[in-house]
C-alpha cells in the first residue's frame, strides 16, 4: 500500500529509469552483410544434381566421339607415316616372298636433326627463360628481372623433373605429328607446378577448328593408373565413387605407337 503523510496525500513509489539505446539510420546507408568465403577452386560436381552430372557426361561423350571421328583421315596419314620412320623390319610376300622388308630411315634421320638442333636452341645450359623489360628501366627493374629470371629457370631445371625428358620426346614427335602439346598446371599431390609433354593424338577438338583459344571444344585424353585416380579421389580432385578398371580400346594409331615403342 501506499504511505499516506499527515495531510492524507498519496506517496509515489520511485520509479527506476531504463536506458533505451536507439539507432537511426540514415537514408542510403549500406548494411554490411557476412560475406561467406568460397573456394575457388572446389569441385562443382559435390554440389550438383547426380541427373544432371550424367546428362553432361552423356553429352560430352557424344561430342568427344564426333570429334574423333572427324579427324580419322589425319589419324590414317599419321599412322601411315610412321611406318616410314624405318624402325621395325617386316616381312615381305610382295613382289617376291622374302623381300627386303627394311625402310631407309631418312625420315627418322630428319627427325632426330631437328630434335637436336631444337634441343640446343630452346634449352641452353644457363636455362630457357629469358625476362624482358618492357618500357622504362632503371638499375632496380633490370635486378627485379634478372631474379625473376633466375627463379623461373631454377623451377623449370631444378623442381620441374619432368620438364626436360617431356620436352624431349615432344620435339621428336613435332616433326612426325605436326602438332604437340604441353600442358602446365599445378599438382594438387606434388605440391608444385607441372609441365607434360601431351601428344597430339591425345588431344581432340573438332577438325575445323584452326585456334585452341576459340575452339568450341578441347578434349584431353589423360591414361592412369588406378592408384593414382585413387590418389586424386583423396585429394577431392575427383569425387570419390567405384571405378570399373578396363583397359581402353586402341585405335590403329595407338596401336601402330605401341608396337614402335615396343
């Protein structure tokens, strides 16, 4: 109950003042939003429909065969001309039984001259990357030059193991195919930046296309081992489903490689 005092009038209880924090905000000011940080890099196939995975599959598919069958007619000339590098005798019924099977291996002399001479231009002792300075210089761009120009050729010659024995064999096989190509990219399991020496029959686009930079489409055909597409399942490179191991179907220029390599 209320106190009354001696002139019978009512005694207000305090009341206690609450403090009321009230923000205003201004017209057109931005309100940050958490910004939730994607990788890049991460594997798309995680997060998409199983239908949707096989519809592009199916449809790649049938694209690489198009692909394929349009170039048969480089695939028979290229097949061909590798008979004449002179490498396997054979025996021969025509135009008498026991004929001299054996090829002059002037192609394989030609191509082993432009190996060499390539080789020597292309990877001297000091390294294969030459930087450039572009514009204005001074002392310090010419010293920011010359130790960008020291790394790179430590990566290639020293780190890059493949580099070298992969760029041999593709200048042996420029001249007889072409065409070749080298694919550089970094290793998820070595940690480090790789350069493959990749063949021309392994790599299919359609046969009109005169330039990889607008081509519709590029197929690399990559041969592995089960133990490294395991490898790469682990690193979520691929993702991690049962895989049937069967060996692939040669064509007659994989075949014709084959029996050339032994």
């Amino acid at each position: 109950m209320a106190e009354i005092d001696k002139n019978n009038q009512d005694i207000e209880e305090p009341i206690e003042e609450q403090e009321v924090n009230i923000e205003i905000e201004e017209p057109g000011a931005e309100v940050e939003e958490e910004v939730v940080e994607e990788d890049f890099y991460a594997n798309l196939a995680k997060d998409m429909d199983e239908r949707v995975l096989t519809r592009i599959s199916n449809q790649l598919i049938t694209d690489y065969k198009k692909d394929k069958v349009s170039r048969a007619d480089w695939e028979q000339t290229y097949t061909q001309g590798l008979d004449l590098l002179g490498f396997k005798y054979q025996d021969q019924t025509r135009p008498f039984q026991g004929a001299t099977g054996v090829t002059h291996p002037l192609l394989a002399e030609s191509v082993t001259q432009f190996q060499a001479q390539a080789y020597k231009e292309l990877l001297p002792p000091s390294g294969p990357v030459r930087a450039q300075v572009v514009g204005a210089t001074n002392k310090q761009i010419d010293e920011q030059a010359k130790r960008v120009e020291d790394f790179m050729n430590y990566m290639i010659v020293d780190e890059m193991q493949e580099y070298t024995p992969d760029f041999d064999q593709m200048l042996f096989y420029l001249p007889l195919s072409g065409s070749t190509f080298k694919k550089v990219y970094f290793d998820e399991i070595m940690q480090r930046a790789v350069s493959k020496f990749v063949p021309a029959e392994d790599i299919v686009v359609p046969y009109y296309a005169s330039d990889l930079s607008d081509c519709e489409r590029i197929t690399h055909l990559i041969k592995m081992s089960k133990n490294e597409v395991l490898k790469k399942q682990k690193a979520e490179i691929y993702l991690d489903i049962d895989l049937k191991v069967r060996r692939p179907d040669e064509s007659e220029l994989e075949q014709k490689i084959r029996e050339i390599d032994g």
